[in-house]
C-alpha cells in the first residue's frame, strides 16, 4: 500500500519516461551562422576503463558465505542475507513460505512486536524480512545495534499465531481486490500453465489455502530452511573486511547449521502444440494476453547474454513487439517480452493488453515477431543500438555497490567463471547477428506456447480457436480450477418443466397458503460495504407497494418508492433524482409485485428451463426468466431443498443463503450481491410480517 | 553515574556526528556564465559515469489560469527534437550513447536529466543546448504529445484508484494561489492552446537566466567549465519578464469538507493543513512531526491505528513542501469494516496527542536518528547529487544546504513539535476529503 501512496504523491509531479518513437528525419544542418557548428554531434571520448568494483568474502564455520564490498562514501552499512534453497511444493498451503517471511519481522523471542519496530526505529533503520532472506540497513555508528536486531530475527522468531492472524486477514482483503484484476489474474494462470500445478513456481495463494496456515506450519518452514550453510550474507558500505569477519563471528557465529535438502521438481515439458486457455471475466472491455513457456536457460550459461540481446530486440523494452503493436497498429499501450534465467526452469512471456476485438490479430502479429526473429538476420543498426542499449544499462548500474555484491553472489551461487562479470561487456560486444537468430532457433517456440487469455469469453473465444490446432481452448477459474463450459448445463429431466421448478420453490418456503397470509412486510438489512456500515430497509405491502432505503445511521443515502402505479428514486444526499419511465418503471412493477413467484404469468414474465447446473457445489435448476422489459435473469433452484440459491442478471451474481422462518415462510438471512467490481454481503437482521404499514409509507411525494 | 554515563554517550553521538559530517561533505563548484546560466559542477571519479540535468525555473505555479498544464506540457515536448536533433531522435542519440534519460515537471520546477557514460559528456551537453536554444515546436510534435498527455492524464489521474486525490485535495485547499490546479493541467486548457502560445512560454521561461546546469560525476572541473563554455556560452540571454506569481493565499477561517466518489474498494480520508513554505523553521518542525507521526513502523499513528487497532490499511502524515506556502497531508485508506469518520477519530486523538503531550527523550531521540539516516543516505547516488544541489540553489539559493541543511532538523526542539502541531494542525485551517466507493445502487 506504501507504494500506492507514493504513486499518488509522485503522480503530482507527472513524472514521464519519454519513450516515444516518430518518423525519423535526417539531421539537417544549422542555417544560423554561429561561431560553433552545432550541427555537429560531439564524438564520445576514448572510452573509460569500467572497473567492475572490488568485493572480499570469507566464510564463518557453520558455512555462511559473506561477501564485503567496501564503499566509504556515505557512513552507512547495508547487509543482505540470502538463503540459496529451491522452492517447496505448497499443495493446500500455498503462500506458506511468503507468511513466514513476513513474521521473521512480527517479533522474536526477546522482542515483542511493539519492542522490534521500536527498537528498528529508534537506530532510524530499515529492515525488511521475506521468504528467501533479510535486509538491514544503518547509519555505521548503529551498526552493533542492527546486527543484534538482525541476528535475533534470523535466529529467534518467535511465530505468534495473533501476529499471524493479523497478517492472513491482510491477505485475504489482498486476494479479493484481486479477483478483479486482470494482471494478477493472468500472474497467477499463466505460472500454472507454464510450469504445471506440482511446480513451487506454478502455484498461488488462495483464501483456503490461507485459511490451512498455522504459525507452527511457518515455524516448522523456517527451522528447515533458515540456515547458514546455505546463506550468502552481501555487506556494503562503510566497513572493511576485518570489521565483517569479527562482528559476523560475533553476531552469526552461533547460528546451527544443519542439512537442508534441496527439492528437485520435475522439469516442466514445453507443450507439443500451441494451447489456448482463457479466464472468462464476462464485463471485461480489454484482453490481458499472455504468451508463454518454460525455457531451460540458466543464469550464466553460454547462451545467456546472447539471449539477452535477443530478447531485447524481440520485447525487452521498447523495440520490436512495442513498436508493432503500439506504433504501427495502435492495438495496445505497451507489449513486451521477457525471457528469464533461472536454476531450476525459466520462462519465456509476452505480456499485452489489447481491445477485445484485436485479441486475435495481436496474437498473430506477437508470432510474426517470434517467427521473424528466428528466421531473419537482426540489421547491424538495431542491434548495435539494443547492445549499446544494454551497455549503457550494465555500466550505470555499476554506480551502485549493491550491484557488485549481486555480481559477487551470482558468482558463487551459479557457480560463473570468476571472471564473469568482468568480461561481460566484452561478451556481449561481441554477440552478432547470427548468434541472434541461434539463440532465437534455441528459445523462441512459436509452435509451443501457452495462450492465455483474460477477457470477455463471449467475445473472444470465437477468435482463439485458430490458433489452437483443434483443440479444445481450456478454461479456467480464479482459482486455477479447470472447467469445461460446454458441460456445465446437463439437460434436466424428461418432464420437468419451469413451472415445475418453481411449484416446487414455492412449496420449499412454506406453500401458497403461508405466503397469500402475508399482508405486509418490513425487512432491515446491513452490510459493511468498503468500509461503512449501511443499512438497507425494505418494505412491502399488498399487492405491489415498495419501499426501499439505503442509508447509514441517520443519514439517507438513497430512497427507492413504488405507491403501485408511479415509481420514484430520491437521493437526498446528493445524486440522482428522478420519476422511473418505460422499462425502468415496468421493471419495478415486478419488483414490487408480492410474492411475484406466485404471479409470473400475470406480471408477463415467462421462464424458461435451460438444464441442471452446479453451483456452489450443489446442483441446480437453471431458469431463464424475461421480463416485460426485455430484461432476463438467471435463476438457480437446489434440485434437493427446491430453495433458490444464486441468480445471475445484468448486476452481476447474487447468492442467497442462511434460509430462515419467519410466520410460517423462508427468507434467506444472507444475501450476496455483485455490484461491477465489488460485492456487498447482504445481512438481515430483522423481518416482520403484517405489522400494519400504513399507505402513507409508499406516498411517492 | 547514571549523569556520567549519559554525558559520555553525548559526548559520543556528537563525536559520530562530526564524523558523519565530515566524511559525507558534498564539494562542488558554482558560477555564473554571462548569460545568466548558473553552473555548479561535483566531481566524483569513483564510477565512469556522469550525470548532466538542468534544471528550469518554472512549473505550474507560474502558468496563465487558463493554460494549466504548460510547463508539464513543455516536458514531453522538449523530447520531440530541435535543429540539429531530428524527431523520435533524442531518445535514439541518448541509447546509443548507453545513457538513461528522464524529467519531471512540479508546481515549482522543471528537471531534465541525462546519466551518461563519462566519455558522453560532451554529447550530454550538446543535446542539452540544443533543446535550450532552438527546441523544434511544430503542430506534429505539438498534436502528437496533445494526445499523448491526455492518455497519462487518464492514466495516473482519471483512471487510477485514489489517483485524483491530489488534484481534489490542492483545489480545495487552495482558492487564490496556483497551487489550486495540479502540473497535468487540464485537457481543455492544452486543447484550446495553440503553438504560437507554447513559442511564446519557451521564449520566456525557457533561457539561460532561469535555468541551473547542474553536474556531477567523473569529471575534471576545468575542462568541464571550457564544454560548458563551449555550448552554453553563447546562448542569448532571455529578455522578456519571467512570471513568478505574487500570490499570497487567504488565511482560511472555518474547516472545509467534502466527499468524493471514486472507483474504488475502499474509503480514504485525507486531512490538508496549511503550512509555511519548506526551507522556514517552522517547516523542519513540522517534517519532524510527520516522522513523529508515520515514519516507520512504531510511528504514532502507524502503531496505534494500523497495528492496534486495524482500522486502516495504510495512514501516513506528509509535509509537502513547496517554494510557497504548501500543505501537511494526513492520508490513510480505512480497513475493509471500518467506517471512515471512525477512522479519522483516530486520527484526531494522535494529533491531539502531539498537541497535548510533551514527546519523551527517547522518542525525540528517535526522530533525530531517522531524520539523520534519511539525511545522509539520500546522496548516494550522481544523480541525486546533481539534483539537491540544483533544487538547493534554486529555491534557496544556497546549494551548500547540501551539506548544512541537516542542521536545520538537528535545531528543532521537542517544544517546537508540540508547538508547530498547536498552531498549524487546526480544525478552521483545514481541508478534510472522504473518498467512498462509487454508489451503484
């Protein structure tokens, strides 16, 4: 949230990259006569001696690996622990690892929370805990202090399950806005399909799986993972070599090593032909487009920098894929490639987002740019430009010690030539066009990628199914829960009919009789929506009087009245105001209609039995119901309790459940409704019948 | 003993603290060319590399109530060429060279920046003097960046969560001064502007004599003076008047409030107080205050409102500081659950707290190490070097504030805290704005 907060704060400032590519004219000269010819481009001087910065290391005796870079500038010292082991499958755990790097920071057997932030604080430190390691940083004279605070973390954490809870609640809140966002929707699907649900790298946290978490699952994570023979400890700054080796000894000297094993996946296959695979977002108005593979390519290895380059033309900014789609097409903001390194398996991926209507011309320009890259030459011009590009990018990233002591760690833990790094420049001058194209023959696949689309199904799955071979497109769920769309409707029984279902609705709440008693009904309902509490007041009276108000404590927000015949919205806060006509009105008559179950034929509402689906778990009836308006509805009745259960209508879903009696009839107690990217959780608190409201109520003036 | 021993560790934080001084001592030097350009050069051999910005004197602040949006206007056209650059060719000259570019545009400034390898220096002032003394504004450029500023607008304003909270905020804090509209502008003043006007802003603001060069890196300072020469020296001076708004923003007397509804999931409150401009004494006050506040995890507010009581994902107290008189934000997006008045009760109560209660030495004592850290860890890097000296010159003409500002901080007492939050930190001084989720009832 931090990095939200800075977002809108630096938004003011309208800070912008200026990456913007236009016709090219050539140069012309200076028609003023000036002293200087300015028409002239300075030539660089000789180029300078880029040294890449000197680090020391040693090792303690429980195997600590610690790399020093000395920088003297600034008297601070920065220090970087980083557990080198591979990911563990999580099952119905995931996100595990991620909880307990975070509580690494929640308190340790010394600390309280409340004394650990106090005490980071007070020495004006930043330290930070995660998954795979901890930062710490200090002004030099602090330093001691930092490096108790740090060792106690690494050493003692102390897992309290309230620290935990806190942290979980945070997640879920986390997950929910994610449900909304196609990014992180198509994160989550398109590491599943590329690596494989077994794969650490394929899974994702989900609210049951965070419901499965315990702070003893985290303990028992860090005491099989958290230890220094499988550490690198990076230190930057204001301290020199002998200073590190004695106050290691002295703050991680007794730190326990013991074994760790190191879990080997399965290496994930890349598919024989291309796969479609799309996440239905029915409202959605632009794809979120996804291309991708494993690779196997690792950090350091022949190809890497070659496959750097590559990359780089192809996506790796704003070249080729960027200036197709976007410049020349208009089809996009911004389209990219990554090709990522890593020990275990990497990945290849394109990332776009495009209007629904180009999902399929963008998917074929993307393989255009795959397919040429592999067969053509890449022209001197461009790549002298990315390469410069990329030198450019590996000389000022140089200004920073940190980057020495990653170059230091990426040593030692892929196991590169000392001289790595050293001769990167030198290697990567000297990378040519037809290294390009072989590398690209090695890694680029446009006949074995997974195509995931995230976007309005409706729309464009007609689009995709040219690029999957004749296969099926697959379909998947938040959750990453495959589904097949064609199967989800079974047609219902012989003889079963609409009005059948609804008989038997009608009977499951408590039969004709209890219902025609009602007279008059007063409902109240609240819901925390985002943070406010908002109370929903209903009420009816025989035949179609309506009432509705929404407001929180003694504030109206809004007023919806139907006296029978005329409709109006009020909205004395502010907003809309206004008489209903047309479809709005006769869409309120049904509304307003008591028990209108009971009267479809005569509201003119006619309904349809479309099959037996599965919702929630249960099945269903599914009824089609169209309105006078034109309008329609989805309706879904539990085949066993007859109760209805879900309905689908232009809002979005609505669930009922918790059904309760009241006078003889059921009135689910737990509404649920969609409203565009949220959903308010309807609770009833109350419901009285025939408590004689007066006509007054529904005066529409 | 208990005195002894807190002398000695006095004596020892003073200790470190010259030390700190004297090994983090920033050295440049400044002049004037005859045009009006100042110049300040750091030279730092340690990394091949260096970075050139200049640094103009003109943001939103001084633009015409009808053409908001021009000096942040002027950002994105800068990049579109000048004689001897051709169109789309500044970004291509700059990858080529292995350099990284960027600028931004505030209320009070405009910045440009080039890192380059060292041996670029020269081309790095080059592209810099072409786009001061004869910038390429034509109504391709001009159409072109027209729409390109209105998709960032919908972008990062229109289209973001939270993202016109800034804008609602200045525009109600502020009815007189300019501060009252953001540095997009609006998209309708840059609509209606036409090119004679944009020539017109460039031949004024756009001159040596309200702009700093501002360089720091691998550099000799005497042959980086003759390029300097060389490329800046015979740009003319400017010789219209250069707007700088006199603008003094009426002392507010009654709190104002407001609601906005926006796309998002959950509510948001911001409180906006008047403050003095930065560089004033009561300014380093208040910026100590928000650290008291929000900086850091056993912050005030932080772990009272966020920790304890989750009622907030988020709060933070911020002194934004302009060249004019700005404002101390108080911000913070309430917890799924948690209505937003209740939310911002618990805000009032840490500020009452601070207006209230004297803070403890240790607390006070905290503070000055944060605020230290944060002082001495920003200069790290060439860039940032260049632009705090830059922005040092310009606002308070005095880049030397690079080395001596933290001074300022170290003088303000724990009575000043208390003080400061008694005087600014007002109900009738302030702007309140809850933003709620869109009703879609």
């Amino acid at each position: 949230m931090k990095k939200l907060i800075i977002i809108i704060i630096a938004t003011t400032f309208a800070v912008l990259p200026q990456f913007l590519n236009a016709q090219v004219k050539t140069v012309k000269s200076g028609g003023k006569k000036e002293v200087l010819d300015r028409s002239v481009r300075p030539q660089p001087a000789p180029a300078p001696v880029i040294n890449i910065g000197k680090y020391e290391s040693f090792e303690l005796d429980n195997g600590l690996k610690v790399f020093v870079v000395e920088n003297h500038k600034i008297p601070r010292i920065s220090y970087s622990l980083i557990l080198d082991y591979n990911p563990v499958p999580e099952g119905n755990m995931a996100g595990m690892a991620d909880f307990a790097g975070q509580m690494l920071r929640t308190g340790t057997t010394n600390l309280t929370k409340d004394e650990l932030d106090e005490a980071i604080d007070f020495i004006g430190a930043d330290l930070s805990t995660s998954s795979t390691g901890v930062y710490a940083s200090a002004l030099k004279k602090h330093n001691g202090q930092l490096l108790t605070l740090m060792a106690d973390i690494v050493m003692n954490p102390s897992f309290k399950e309230e620290e935990l809870a806190k942290l979980k609640t945070q997640a879920i809140s986390g997950l929910k806005a994610q449900e909304n966002d196609p990014d992180a929707i198509s994160d989550r699907i398109s590491k599943l399909l590329v690596y494989g649900a077994a794969h650490p790298y394929g899974e994702s946290m989900t609210e049951k799986s965070v419901e499965n978490i315990s702070a003893d699952h985290c303990r028992a994570f860090y005491q099989a993972f958290f230890k220094p023979n499988i550490g690198y400890m990076a230190i930057v700054g204001d301290i020199t070599k002998a200073e590190a080796m004695d106050l290691m000894q002295k703050h991680f000297g007794n730190w326990k090593k013991s074994e760790v094993i190191q879990f080997m996946p399965e290496t994930p296959a890349l598919p024989a032909s291309n796969i479609v695979a799309i996440v239905d977002r029915p409202g959605a108005v632009q794809t979120a487009l996804r291309i991708g593979y494993p690779v196997d390519l690792k950090p350091g290895s022949e190809d890497a920098i070659k496959a750097r380059v590559m990359n780089t033309v192809l996506g790796g900014g704003t070249f080729r894929l960027f200036n197709n789609l976007r410049e020349d097409k208009a089809y996009t903001y911004g389209a990219y490639s990554q090709l990522n390194t890593d020990k275990l398996t990497g990945r290849f991926n394109v990332n776009t987002e495009i209007r629904n209507s180009v999902t399929d011309s963008a998917i074929n320009e993307v393989f255009f740019e795959m397919r040429r890259i592999r067969e053509e030459l890449v022209p001197e011009d461009e790549l002298s430009l990315v390469k410069n590009y990329l030198n450019g990018n590996f000389a000022l990233s140089l200004e920073r010690p940190q980057t020495i002591a990653n170059f230091a760690i990426s040593t030692a833990r892929y196991g590169l030539d000392a001289d790595y790094y050293a001769n990167y420049m030198k290697n990567l001058a000297a990378v040519n066009a037809e290294d390009v194209r072989a590398v690209a023959g090695k890694y680029i696949k446009p006949e074995n990628a997974y195509i995931l689309a995230v976007g309005k199904a409706a729309d464009i799955a007609p689009r995709l199914g040219q690029f999957t071979g004749g296969k099926a497109i697959r379909y998947y769920d938040f959750n990453g829960k495959e589904y097949d769309p064609n199967t989800r409707v079974k047609p219902a029984p012989e003889g079963m009919t609409a009005e059948n279902v609804l008989k038997s609705y009608v009977n499951a709440i408590g039969g004709e009789k209890a219902l025609n008693k009602i007279k008059d009904m007063t409902m109240m309902a609240s819901t925390t929506m985002q943070g406010m509490t908002i109370g929903f007041d209903f009420y009816r009276k025989s035949p179609n009087k309506y009432m509705m108000k929404v407001g929180a404590g003694e504030m109206v927000f809004q007023k919806m009245v139907f006296d029978g015949t005329a409709a109006k919205l009020i909205s004395p806060m502010g907003g809309e105001n206004k008489v209903l006509e047309g479809n709005e009105l006769e869409d309120m008559k049904v509304e307003a209609e008591m028990n209108q179950e009971l009267h479809y034929a005569k509201l003119g509402v006619n309904l349809t039995l479309e099959g037996i689906e599965e919702a929630d778990g249960a099945e269903c009836y599914r009824v089609m119901l169209t309105y006078p308006s034109g309008k329609q509805s989805t309706q879904f009745f539990d085949v066993k309790s007859g109760l209805k259960v879900k309905e689908l209508s232009e809002q979005g879903t609505a669930t009922f459940g918790d059904y309760r009696e009241v006078n003889g009839v059921k009135f689910p107690f737990a509404i649920s409704q969609q409203m565009g990217p949220q959903t308010i959780d309807l609770k009833v608190l109350s419901i009285k019948i025939n408590s004689k409201l007066k006509d007054d109520l529904f005066n529409i003036n | 003993m208990n005195t002894f021993r807190k002398a000695f560790l006095l004596v020892i934080s003073l200790l470190a603290f010259i030390l700190t001084s004297a090994q983090n001592r920033i050295d440049f030097t400044e002049y004037d060319l005859d045009n009006g350009l100042h110049v300040i050069l750091h030279q730092d051999n340690s990394t091949p590399i260096v970075a050139v910005t200049i640094s103009y004197h003109v943001g939103s602040k001084n633009e015409d109530p009808e053409r908001t949006g021009f000096a942040h206007f002027f950002e994105h056209l800068m990049f579109e060429g000048s004689e001897n650059i051709g169109r789309g060719e500044f970004d291509k000259i700059a990858m080529n060279a292995g350099a990284s570019l960027n600028a931004n545009t505030s209320f009070d400034r405009t910045f440009y920046y080039l890192l380059l390898p060292s041996n670029q220096l020269e081309l790095g002032l080059w592209m810099e003097s072409e786009r001061l003394l004869h910038l390429r504004i034509d109504s391709i450029g001009v159409e072109t960046q027209r729409s390109v500023v209105k998709e960032e607008r919908k972008q990062s304003y229109d289209n973001r969560p939270y993202g016109t909270l800034m804008e609602k905020t200045f525009s109600a804090a502020f009815k007189e001064h300019p501060y009252r509209w953001m540095p997009i502008g609006s998209a309708e003043s840059i609509n209606n502007a036409t090119l004679e006007e944009f020539m017109e802003f460039h031949s004024i603001f756009y001159v040596p004599n309200n702009a700093t060069l501002s360089i720091a890196g691998d550099i000799d300072v005497e042959s980086t003076k003759k390029l300097v020469q060389k490329y800046f020296g015979d740009i003319p001076r400017g010789t219209k008047e250069i707007y700088r708004p006199d603008i003094l923003e009426p002392v507010k007397t009654a709190e104002v409030r407001d609601t906005v509804y926006d796309n998002i999931q959950l509510p948001a409150v911001v409180q906006a107080y008047h403050i003095p401009a930065k560089g004033t004494p009561d300014y380093y006050a208040l910026s100590m205050l928000t650290t008291l506040l929000s900086d850091g995890e056993s912050s005030r507010m932080t772990k009272s409102i966020v920790d304890k009581q989750q009622k907030a994902m988020f709060v933070g107290a911020f002194p934004f500081a302009l060249e004019d008189p700005g404002l101390f934000l108080v911000f913070g997006i309430v917890n799924s659950g948690v209505a937003p008045d209740d939310f911002e009760n618990a805000i009032n109560e840490e500020i009452a707290k601070a207006q209230q209660e004297e803070l403890s030495d240790r607390e006070y004592e905290k503070l000055r190490n944060k605020v230290e850290n944060d002082f001495i860890s920003r200069n790290s890097t060439m860039a940032g070097i260049a632009e705090s000296l830059s922005d040092y010159h310009m606002y308070f003409g005095d880049a030397n504030l690079i080395n001596t500002e933290i001074d300022r901080y170290m003088a303000v007492t724990k009575a000043d805290i208390k003080r400061v939050a008694n005087q600014y930190l007002t109900k009738e001084n302030r702007v309140v704005l809850y933003y709620l989720p869109k009703q879609t009832l």
